[in-house]
C-alpha cells in the first residue's frame, strides 16, 4: 500500500448450500474471504473473524482457514429470511454480503424435490429417445 493509512480491499463471496430449506433443518453458509493485493494484482485468502447476523440478529462467528469458511445455524421460522456476513477489521476495509432465503414446511418440500425429479428423468428419457432415433435413422 502507498501509506501507512490506507486500508486492504475486501471481499465477502458466499452461498447457501442449500438454497431452498425446510423448517428445522440446518442452514450452512459456505463461502470465501479474501483481500486484494496491490502490488500482485489478485485476490488473496484472508484468515480473519466474520460475523453472522440473522434478520439483523447477530448469531454467531467464525474464522476462516485459508479464506475458506463454513457456519451453520437451525432454520428459523417459516417465511423469508435474509442471513448477513460482515467483516470488520483494523487496517482492512469492511466488506458484507447478504443472503435471502425462504424456510418451508418439510412437505412442501418434498414435494417439490418429488416433481423436480420426475421432470430430470422425463428430460433424461427424451434424450435417449432422442439417440435412439438419431441411430436409427442413422442405419437406414
């Protein structure tokens, strides 16, 4: 950096792993923290405390390893959510993500996860009809 009192830029990149979430299920929130390096021109790991808050309620911590970094919380009540990251530290810009979601009754779930597997192995077998013709075709 230039001077002495200037700051590292930051970034926050992250995701659920599952983004569609039943009541009473865990919710984890994988992602990365890294700082930008001036004189290398690229993004670097950061291993530095992070902050989650849910519905702006802080629920907890964690540090990341090699920038890398996992938490995991219960479900809240059923309804939209939106789940912060925020990163604070002296000599480093802050940097935060936001992360909506929506928590569902389990059956409404499996319900959905029911039909999103009928339409993959309707889109599964009409691919292979598809090859099928095509060979067909193909040997007349």
């Amino acid at each position: 950096m230039s001077s002495l009192s200037s700051s590292f830029k930051t970034r926050i990149s992250a995701h659920l792993l599952d983004s569609f979430i039943a009541k009473g299920e865990k919710v984890v929130v994988e992602g990365y923290l890294t700082l930008y390096d001036e004189k290398e021109k690229r993004w670097k790991p950061l291993d530095s405390e992070i902050f989650f808050y849910l519905d702006g309620k802080e629920i907890g911590f964690t540090k990341p390893n090699f920038g890398k970094f996992s938490f995991k919380f219960l479900s809240p009540s059923l309804g939209r959510h939106r789940v912060d990251i925020k990163f604070e530290a002296e000599g480093y810009e802050p940097s935060y993500k936001s992360i909506k979601f929506q928590v569902v009754e389990s059956e409404r779930k499996k319900k959905i996860l029911r039909i999103a597997k009928l339409i993959f192995l309707f889109i599964l077998l009409l691919c292979i009809f598809l090859l099928i013709s095509i060979f067909i075709a193909k040997l007349l």
